[in-house]
C-alpha cells in the first residue's frame, strides 16, 4: 500500500471536497477509509494499492471533476 498527498487548487465550497472524496472512492485499488479530503489546506489524503491504481489514474479522475492537480507526494 502506498500513501499518496496530492495538493489540489483552492476548494471554494464543501460540496468540492464532497465530490472529490466521492470521486475517489469509487475508484478501485484506493482504501475507501483512508481517503480525506482536507478543505482548509486543499489537499487529499490516501492509501492506495499500485497494482490495482495508479497516482496518474487519481489525479486524472480529480482532473475531470474540473479540479486542478498541483503536485502528488507518494510514499
């Protein structure tokens, strides 16, 4: 299991953060429970399985929500 931070742009309402949360649970390979969308400092927080996911393919589901990725951290 990697862990992935992935600095998003400004969230401007809760429903963003609802959606991205959403967004990235729903996609396979990802820990539903560690999934944290952190409103204040823009950032999502997870746990993912690179065999199954990789951070090109988060980022990409973020992006066609209409939200830009900043930068990705994976540990």
């Amino acid at each position: 299991m990697k862990s992935a931070t992935i600095q998003l742009e400004t969230l401007t309402c809760p429903s963003c953060m609802q959606k991205i949360e959403n967004a990235l649970k729903s996609l396979e390979g990802i820990d539903k429970d560690s999934v944290n969308v952190l409103f204040n400092s823009s950032k999502a927080k997870l746990n993912f399985n690179e065999d199954e996911v990789s951070i090109e393919e988060i980022e990409s589901a973020i992006n066609k929500l209409g939200y830009d990725v900043i930068k990705s951290k994976v540990k």
